[in-house]
DNA sequence: GCTCAGGGCATTTTT
DNA sequence: TGCCCTGAGC
C-alpha cells in the first residue's frame, strides 16, 4: 500500500479554516459547510491527515447517506493518495455499514445471518397483508401510510413495545381513528423477524438495540472506530443520532460535516435539530465554519442568502463569493406549463448560443417528478439531448425484482415477500387462493410459507387439490434446485443460470411486444452488473467472494445505477431540487415555482415546514454557478382540470437587486389556443395536449358501433389502408385530442371491434368517454 | 386462475 | 392525466 502523504500540499490546496477543520484531531468538531464550500474536499484530505497521523484504515468509520457520495469520497481519496486505500477504511453508508455490523452480530439480536432487506415495496406489501390478516378497516388503516407511520416510530427508537407503554400515543391513534395500529406495527415487526428480515429503518434500529443489549459489543466497535466523520449531519435522524454518539463516547473523536441550510428532509424523520444542538451534545466541540463559496457568481451567493435569512432556525454564518459578480437571475412568468417548458427549451438553446455551455453543465430542477413530462415533451421537439434523474430505479423493477426474489428466496427462504412474488412468475397456476390457504398455515404454525411447502404433508389442515400440489412440489424442486448450486457459480454465471432454469429467459423472449423486449434488456443489465461486480471484486482482491449471495449483500441498497452511461455524457439534466443536492452546474433553470409547488404562506402548517421549503428554495439556487432562470406557470392543468396557481412568495423573498423579473407578453401561439378552446368550450374533459410522444404502451379493444364505422372504410380518397394506418381520435376545430391507432379489426357477435393501441390511458379514457356520448346520441 | 374495464387516487426520497 | 387496484366475468 503505498502512500503519498508527504506530497500532499495543504498550504496550497486548502484555505485557512480548511486546513485548520482538517487538522484538528484532538476531540469533537463540527464544520458548518456552506455550499460549494469545498466540504467534500475538507472531508477527502481529513481522511489523509488521519492516515498520516497513523490512524489504521479500519479504524476509521466514514458515515455518508448515498452510494454515491460514499463513492465519490472513495474515488476522491483514493486520487488523492494514489492507491486502493479507500478499500480498506470502514467507508459507506449509514445502511451499509450497520447492514454489515448486524450480519456479523446476527445471533446477538436473535437474527440468523443471512438477513434479507425489505424495500419499500415489499413492506408495504407485507404490511397490506397484516392489515387485511387483522381484519382492519382499510379505510382508515392505509398501507402506505402505516409504512409511513411505523418508519417514525423506528427512527425515532419507538419499538412496538415502547409504544405500546404510551398512554399519549394510544389516545392520539384513537383520535386519528387507527387505535390498533400499535397491534399492526407489533404483528409487523415481528412479521419480518421471523422471515428473518429488515426494512431500511429496522437496519438502524436493530443496530440501535444491539449496542443497547450487548455492552461487550458496542465496546468492542467503540473500540474498534478511533475517528467517525459524518458527512451531511444536518440530515441524520434521531436513530442515526444515537449510533454516533453511543459509538463515539469512548474516544470521544467524532467529526460532522454539514449544512443547516441545506436540511431538507425533514418529511422523513430528518432532524435539523441534530446539527443545531450539536453543541450542546458536544460540548467540549470545535466549530468551523466554511464560509467561501468557491461555486457560485456573488450575484447567486447574495442572491441565496437573501432568502435563507428569513429562517429563525439556523446557525449564524456569512457565506460569500470572490468570483465575478455574474449576471442577474432571470424570472420569467408563464401562461401554462407547456408554455414554461417552452421558455426553458429556448432558453437551453440560447445559453448554448451565448454562453457556449455544454447540455451537460445544464439542468432543470422541479419539485415533482411528474413535472419533467411537459419538459420533455418541449425538449424532444427542439431536440435537445437530455437525461432525466430519478422516477422508477431499476432495481425497483418488475423484472429485476423478480430475479433477485429467486435468489433472496434461495438465500433466506423464510423470505415471504420473495416467495409470494415468485412462486407463481412465470405462471405456475398457482394462484391467489392457493397462496391463502398457504398462508392461513403458516400464521397458525407461526412459520414461513417455504415451510409449508417444504413438507406439505406435516400439514393436513391444508386443503389443496392434487394438481396444484404437484405444481406447488415442482416449484419447490426448482428453488431446492436453486440452493444447491448457489456457491458453484460466480454472480453472473448464476443469473444466467437461474433464468434459464426457472423459465424466466423463455418467458421474455417468447413474448414479442415492446415491454418484454425492454424486460430482457433489464435482466441483460442485470448480469451485466453482476460482471462488473466480479470484475471490481477480484480487482483488488483475487480470492474475493463473488458468489451470487456477495453480489446479493452489496445489490440489496443500491437504489440506482451509479454507472452512467456513456450516450448520456453531453446531455441536459433534468432532476427534482432532492436529487440535486451535492450537484452543481453552470446554468439552472428552476421551473414550477408556484405557490402550489413551493407552498409558502398559509398552506404549510406550521413554521418548520415553511422552513424546510426555504431552504429546498435556497438549495435550488445554490446548484447554480453562473447562471439562474426561474420560471413559473400562471395556470395548469393539474389532473386534467385547469388551476390558476399564484407566483410563490419565496420568488419576492429574493432581493430585487439580483434579479430581473421579465413579465412575459409573448404568449406561446399554440398554448394560447388551446386555452381558448378550452374557455369557450363547456366541455371539462379532453386532452389539453394532443398527442404524446411516449411510446405505444397500452392495447385495448374498444367496442364502439361509432368507432367501428372507421376501420371498416379501409379506403381514404381511394387508398387502400392497412388497419395499423388508421388512426381513431377526437377532433375539436383543427386540432386532434388523443389519438389511437387500431391494429386489428375483429368481427364478434353482436358487431365489430377495433383492436386500439393507446399511447395513454388518460387518452383512452377520453376517446372511451367520446365513445359512450356519441353512441348514446 | 386470468383478463380487462372502471374507480380512486395523487409531494419531495435515500437506504 | 396516469397508474394501480379490484372485482366481475370468462
């Protein structure tokens, strides 16, 4: 392992209060990081300095909240010292790393090592299932919000037995109509410790409990990490809290890095409160505050803080900017949203033109995913290459998520949700009757569903015919199957294996449409990153285990591909404010910037959560180097009806010296129109946007006397047309208002029918709806 | 057991 | 508008 600590200049690469946060050692310390402060940087070169200063790689635990900004660090230290060291420093996520502890101390929390995560999606689903199972009324007990409900109470060390203790909380969840749900989250818990499993919080929480009932093992880690940094402490809960002080009360050397400023996940269990009180917890603390940003023009700088100042809660600093003074930040009102896409696509043009950017050092950030349609509608016309952050991850897949169920069955076949999901992809027959009376055992006996199936004849209560039996028996050979070959083969070798074995790879591609080609490319990826798993693995390590279960442990919390794809590299981004934070680019349109979108005044409850919105609107800003545009609708349409939203008040909190808010007369033609037609219709239901792009995605066969009519006239101005060239749609004046193209036409009983593929489901509800009116008249 | 039409319902998101 | 869930009917 060599190093290059000596070649390190931190005279030159760092300032002052940098060099100084980085140096001092000698007890806790809190660096307050303002943006494009260089916080990563301080963080990179402390990791050094503590190498230097003869601290063992393992003996420092580096806490981060995302893959990719514990890779970043990785790759950033690495870099800096020219070697594979970050391999060997106790460096990942909050999840990760307690997710590695616990498999190690498996047995001390009454957990066998084979742990499996549930996602959200598989808790919820498990969670469903309880309800359902304890007879709740799920008018009132909904799952999501249960999810939601049980995640506060694991962040915040509220085990179901403590809150079963609570008098407070049992009044309260009457009041709320949900008196058992102490009964659900208790059923839930225990649920998920008998199939031997973990949702993203009990990963804190069971650490949290294990350092609580094992003293020897928390003395051990506590000896163990000599120096623990946190980076963005400002987002840490009140369970991540805990584990930092319990691990760091006998060395007592701890160092937080973050931004009270930038705090914007208070929506889930995030405590600002965390880095405000960090004094008090701390209290033998040395405070550094990294105040130059080294990102921004000073226009966006002042810009920031003039809106960040109203906050009441936050630590005092004074971040500022010795770069240019740059341009104003342009505000520009919109007609409707498709119109603001519009702006912002010739606004993409003409910074391209002016200021010679690249698409890549552009983004347009949003409050909501679902805003990005109108975008990208307006993008692709203009054609302008973009990529687009967040939505569906893939491994939140269908298909992926079904693979991966086979091998986390075959890892830990107590795991319900991976059976449940599987046992009948591809089709078995076995359905969901089966899986109740396989289910209704199991809870009687208090065991999983593999159990039953395992030895079904121990069971005589379970009442299932023959040939579903025999399926059931089948389906087990395959997983048994699975088992025994799971360490043979290398990670990929035994996903290639396993969707040959199972009829997964048979069932994709024996299924032409577009999906199931888009499926098989998923699973295609899928072992592709298992390759490069291996590959990084055996890189550094020869004898590395590369086995399906490693690649399990490590694919288990990742949410996204962090590989980014080559075609996507001079592209724009476009990302909701969330996913921005961390990035930076040289010109940010901030579009959406609605009262609705960015509630400021009375909607928000109470003043945490109007602070919270402040500072999602100051970390926006500060995303931006040199140049800001924001944008905003002055009507929508929200669910296909039509609001008339005001301009949010955040917009005026920004001094008007830095900004230069143009009204804008040049309404866009088309919108214009197609608000007219909409005023001067009485008609509350069509599409307000024609045509979509998006690819043909749903097939449905539309029996309609009316629409009949069309495909049958297979001639037009005497040219004979193939059905695939008929398009069904909805004509108001000029303009056409969803479109269906028929595919097939069938002649049945009672008339005929045109097969109709929808480009949406919201077009074809409206062409459906026309349907019914015209049939009726 | 499967399919498909119709009803209900919508933040932000990482792990 | 779009998507997920459900229950009726095959």
């Amino acid at each position: 392992m060599k190093n290059n600590f000596d070649v390190i200049d931190f005279l030159n690469d760092l300032n002052q209060t940098q060099k100084e946060a980085v140096e001092y050692l000698d007890g806790p310390s809190l660096i307050v990081a303002g943006a494009g402060s260089g916080k990563t940087r301080v963080l990179t070169y402390k990791i050094a300095y503590l190498l230097k200063n003869g601290y063992n790689p393992s003996s420092i635990l580096a806490l981060t909240f995302t893959n990719k900004a514990a890779e970043e660090m990785k790759q950033r230290v690495n870099t800096l010292l020219g070697s594979n060291i970050s391999n060997y420093l106790e460096m990942g996520t909050f999840h990760g790393i307690f997710y590695k502890i616990l498999r190690q101390e498996a047995e001390a929390i009454g957990f066998n090592k084979n742990i499996t995560i549930y996602d959200t999606s598989d808790s919820q689903s498990l969670i469903k299932t309880l309800i359902a199972s304890l007879n709740l009324n799920d008018e009132y007990y909904k799952p999501n919000l249960m999810y939601g409900r049980i995640s506060r109470c694991k962040n915040n060390l509220l085990t179901p037995h403590k809150y079963r203790m609570s008098n407070d909380l049992q009044i309260e969840d009457s009041k709320a109509r949900i008196p058992k749900f102490v009964d659900l989250y208790e059923a839930y818990f225990k649920q998920c410790k008998m199939q031997n499993a973990m949702d993203f919080d009990d990963l804190l929480l069971y650490a949290n409990i294990l350092f609580r009932d094992s003293p020897d093992i928390l003395d051990k880690y506590m000896n163990k990490f000599k120096f623990i940094l946190v980076d963005e402490y400002q987002d840490t809960n009140m369970s991540q809290y805990i584990l930092i002080k319990k691990l760091s009360t006998l060395n007592n050397k701890v160092c937080v890095v973050g931004d009270d400023a930038q705090s914007i996940y208070g929506f889930r269990g995030a405590r600002i409160e965390n880095i405000l009180n960090f004094k008090k917890d701390f209290p033998k603390h040395k405070l550094f505050k990294l105040e130059q940003n080294y990102r921004s023009t000073q226009t966006i700088v002042n810009a920031a803080n003039s809106v960040i100042k109203k906050n009441e809660k936050q630590i005092s600093k004074n971040v500022f900017s010795e770069n240019n003074t740059g341009s104003l930040i342009q505000i520009q009102k919109a007609l409707t949203d498709s119109e603001e896409a519009i702006i912002v696509a010739k606004g993409i043009n003409e910074t391209i033109l002016s200021n010679h950017l690249p698409y890549a050092e552009i983004a347009v950030l949003y409050r909501t995913n679902a805003q990005s349609r109108n975008l990208e509608e307006a993008l692709r016309k203009t054609n302008i290459p973009y990529k687009i952050y967040g939505g569906l991850s893939f491994y939140s897949r269908q298909e992926i998520k079904n693979v991966l169920a086979y091998v986390k069955l075959s890892v830990n076949p107590s795991d319900n949700e991976a059976f449940k999901r599987i046992v009948n992809y591809p089709s078995r027959k076995i359905g969901k009757v089966t899986i109740e009376k396989l289910q209704d055992v199991a809870t009687q006996n208090n065991i999983s569903l593999w159990e039953v199936i395992e030895t079904p004849n121990a069971f005589p209560q379970l009442n299932i015919n023959a040939g579903t039996l025999n399926r059931l028996l089948m389906f087990r050979d395959l997983v048994n199957n699975l088992k025994a070959n799971i360490s043979e083969q290398t990670a990929s070798e035994y996903l290639n294996y396993l969707i040959q074995e199972t009829g997964i790879y048979a069932d994709l591609k024996n299924d032409k449409s577009v999906e199931s080609m888009n499926r098989m490319e998923n699973v295609d990826e899928l072992i592709n990153a298992a390759k490069n798993f291996e590959e990084e693995m055996l890189k550094d390590e020869p004898d590395a285990d590369v086995s399906i279960s490693s690649y399990l442990e490590n694919v288990s919390l990742l949410t996204d591909m962090d590989n980014e794809a080559e075609e996507d590299f001079n592209k724009v981004t476009l990302m909701t404010i969330h996913s921005a934070k961390g990035l930076e680019y040289d010109h940010v349109f901030l579009v959406g910037l609605e009262e609705e979108l960015f509630p400021s005044a009375m909607s928000r409850d109470t003043q945490a959560e109007l602070e919270e919105e402040r500072r999602l609107f100051y970390v926006a800003i500060t995303r931006a180097r040199k140049f800001l545009t924001i944008t905003y609708a002055s009507s929508r349409f929200r669910f296909g009806n039509l609001i008339y939203p005001s301009p949010s008040r955040f917009i005026s909190e920004i001094d008007r010296n830095f900004v230069n808010w143009a009204e804008n007369e040049n309404e866009h033609k088309a919108t214009k129109n197609i608000f007219q037609h909409y005023r001067s219709s009485n008609q509350t239901d069509y599409n307000s946007k024609g045509s979509k792009y998006v690819p043909i995605n749903k097939t449905t066969r539309l029996k309609s006397d009316r629409f009949v009519q069309k495909p049958e006239k297979t001639e037009i101005d005497g040219e004979r047309l193939t059905p695939d060239q008929i398009v069904v749609g909805l004509k108001i004046r000029h303009e056409t208002f969803g479109k269906g193209k028929v595919v097939a036409v069938e002649q049945t009983g009672n008339g005929k029918t045109a097969m109709v593929h929808f480009e949406n489901s919201g077009t074809k509800k409206l062409l459906l709806s026309f349907a019914k009116l015209y049939a009726e008249n």
